[in-house]
C-alpha cells in the first residue's frame, strides 16, 4: 500500500482530479441483470458493456475504428471507450489510484502510462490475474522487456503492452522554407545531428522568422534529452533499480536540465508547457515549429483540439538529433473490482493483440508493441497522410527493434510531474535560472516521500 505520509497529500490531489474527470467517468461496466427466455436460455440477454479507460491528448489510444470494428461484430460483449483526460500525471493516474484503494469506480480494463507501471506492479491486489484467462500464451507477442512489465513481484501477469514511443521530431516545413532552410525532411534531418547544432538551427529560423518560436516549450525536448542520456547512464531515470531516488545523482537529469536552460535562455522557446489547452492552442495558431515527436504524438499533434486540419500537410517528421530514444507506451490492465472480469480480459487481449494494434497505428500513429503487428506490411509501409505523407511506418518500425527501455520506479510518475513543472518554470520565468536545479531536486524529493 501507499505509505500514510504520501496518502494524505495524494487524496488531496485526487479530490481535484474527481472534479475534472466528473463522477459520471467512474462509472464501471453496465450492469444490467440479464433476462433468460421461458426456456432458461440466455439467448438475447442484454450484452455486457466493457468500459475501456484511457488518456491522452488527440487521437489518445486511437481506439475509435478498432471499437467500432468489434462493436459491429458481437452481441455478447460491446465496448465503451472513455478517454477520461489528456493529463495523466496530474489528472488520471492520482484518481485511479484512488478508484483502486477503494474497490470501486475503476473500469473493466484500464490503460496505464509507463511512468505508473512501477506503482502498478507494485500493487498486485489491485489486479485481476490475466493468466486465468489464458493470457499468458501471448507472451511471444511482445519484447521481452515489454511483457514482463506486466507482470507483478510475485509472478501474476496483470497487464499487456498497448503502444510503445519511439522517437522523431515533428517540424513546420513551411515555417522551415520561410527561414531559409530546407523542408524535406531527408535534409532537415541532417542539419541536426547533435542537440548543438538543433540550437544553432533554432537561432537561424528565429532570425528569420520573428512571429515563431523554434520549439514549444522546455519540457517536451527535456523529456527527449532525459531518454537518450538515461541510454548512456544505465538505463535509469529518477529511480535506481532499487527504487531509490537518484535525481541529483544522475548524470541524464542534469544533462536534460542543462539543455532545457540553454534553449530558454537562448529564446528559442514559446514557453509553452506541453499538453495544456495553451500548448493546444499554440500549435494551432503557428506559435512553435518543432517538439519532439515519440510516435504517439502524431495522433496529439494531428487532433482537431491541437493543429487541426488546417495544417493538415504542412507538419512533416524528420529524425531526432542525437540518435533514438523512447518516451511513453502503455499497457491495459483489468482491476480486480471489474464485475466482468472474464469479458474485460477478451477485450483486452484483441486491443493488444495485432489485428487491433495495426487499426490502432494507421488510425493514430501509435506504434505497436505487439512485435506480429510491428512487423505488418500495413505498419511497415504506412505514411501518415497529415504528416506530409511522412514514411512513419519505416521511421518508428527501426526504432522499436533497438529500443533499450528506461527502469522507472513506483513513484516515477509523481516524480515526474514535480521535476516538469520546475522545467517549465524556469522558462516561463516563475523560477530563476540560477535557482531551478536546486529546487527540482527539493520537489523530487518531496514528490517522492
């Protein structure tokens, strides 16, 4: 269980998050008594209704066409997708913590963001066991690494992988073509081999273009910098491998915090905080012309509530300086206090499975983890049409054969937002420069306990 001392304070978080998810959200599968016919037989029962709770920004887990797919061929089981927020350290993860102490108010399958599996795992009375359900077998399914995070201490397979990150950079081409630069994406991609020669592209777009910023904010990149340096400094972030906090003792933090400075202090930046209704409207309005872009974050950008079709064409994807990197994946879970805990594990297993997975990638951009639909020719040759008709099928399909996952620890997410919001602080200017390391450090600490 959560320790007493951080009880307290994340109730109190969460009494804000039941205000912005609303109780109508926490409702869990629909419950209606089946009626058997005069013979006995449950023939035209009422179906169960498996609600299925994500997050995400845009397109989110880009369940739209795979729901409507299974909806459309099964009378027995329908399914209810609730995307409850695009905030899933502030908003989500803190009232589904709450949700699962108190048995009730969870859905039937529940998805879960990387930066919560630690708290997860950590957790296995909350969970229904997925091996009863013969889930087990598709263990070949997924990377080694993928799989085995779903399952708990004590060997209990809880959740399978939804979607996995990967790692590019999205980028204006137009904007890029009003600088003087290149808007091909092939030669975009050469003009930034290290992060050094990312800022001094920045500083001759912003000399040209004056209504711009180079980038949305620090916090997006920092996220980009933190993976690939955690690479180089032993595939650890916040936590060590034993779950003890390592922020100012690990090189990648640091490294990750220089570079959110010099891109601030060099006003590269719109000092926007990624995700926020601002940030939204930033990218609608042309305020920025780069974040970096896991694959997920094709499906945020392309969002009718962030660019839009309006700039449908205009966005393009080029590689990331310094290499690859892997930001985000998800994973789907069935919490022990589903009622309908048999039909939530079949709707689970065909949303991770390869059929759902490909609809998923060519619906949203994000990338499979399930390795048979990773390896379809339909992921494999896909080009995403929003992005300029960008080969993102071959983009992100390389970077998931080499992805070297980052340990985090159960309290990552919690961790995690106390560090960003120093990050976007220091660029919004509420937090002095010379100030900023010290006080992330002091609000890791407190966020962990």
């Amino acid at each position: 269980m959560i320790d007493n001392s951080r009880r307290g304070r994340m109730l109190a978080v969460a009494a804000v998050a039941t205000l912005a998810l609303g109780v109508t959200a926490a409702c869990g599968s629909d419950d209606k008594p089946e009626t058997p016919s005069a013979g006995g037989s449950s023939a035209g029962a009422a179906p169960v209704t498996i609600t299925v709770q994500t997050f995400g920004g845009g397109k989110n887990f880009g369940y739209e066409e795979a729901v409507k797919k299974w909806n459309d061929s099964h009378t027995d089981i329908k399914i209810k997708n609730d995307n409850l927020t695009d905030q899933f350290e502030q908003v989500y993860w803190p009232q589904m913590i709450q949700w699962l102490q108190s048995g009730a108010g969870a859905g039937d399958v529940v998805g879960i963001d990387e930066g919560g599996m630690g708290l997860a795992k950590a957790h296995p009375e909350w969970w229904a066991d997925l091996g009863e359900q013969g889930l087990d077998k598709r263990k070949a399914d997924f990377a080694a690494w993928k799989y085995e995070n779903g399952v708990t201490g004590d060997g209990k397979l809880f959740a399978l992988g939804t979607d996995i990150g990967g790692m590019s950079l999205c980028y204006r081409r137009d904007l890029f073509e009003k600088a003087g630069l290149p808007g091909d994406r092939d030669e975009v991609s050469k003009l930034w081999p290290t992060w050094d020669d990312f800022i001094k592209i920045g500083q001759k777009f912003q000399a040209k273009v004056k209504d711009t910023k180079f980038v949305d904010g620090t916090n997006t990149l920092y996220n980009v910098v933190l993976v690939q340096e955690a690479a180089k400094n032993g595939n650890v972030s916040y936590f060590d491998k034993d779950n003890n906090l390592i922020v100012d003792k690990n090189p990648a933090i640091k490294s990750a915090f220089d570079f959110s400075v010099k891109i601030s202090q060099q006003g590269l930046t719109a000092k926007l905080r990624n995700f926020t209704d601002e940030w939204k409207t930033g990218m609608k309005k042309s305020q920025f012309a780069t974040l970096g872009c896991p694959s997920w974050m094709l499906g945020v950008v392309s969002g009718d509530d962030a660019a839009g079709p309006e700039l449908k064409g205009k966005w393009d994807v080029a590689a990331v300086p310094g290499g690859g990197g892997n930001w985000g994946g998800s994973w789907l879970a069935v919490p022990k206090q589903s009622k309908h805990p048999k039909e939530a594990a079949q709707v689970l297993d065909y949303l991770t499975g390869k059929e759902a997975q490909v609809s998923v990638f060519n619906f949203s951009g994000n990338m499979p983890s399930n390795t048979q639909a990773q390896q379809d020719p339909a992921v494999q040759g896909a080009k995403n049409e929003y992005f300029n008709d960008a080969p993102v099928g071959d983009i992100f399909a390389k970077s998931a054969s080499s992805l070297q996952p980052v340990f985090l620890g159960i309290k990552h997410a919690q961790v995690k937002n106390a560090v960003e919001s120093v990050i976007s602080a220091l660029d919004d200017g509420s937090v002095p420069y010379g100030q900023a390391w010290k006080k992330l450090v002091d609000d890791a600490v407190k966020a962990a306990g």
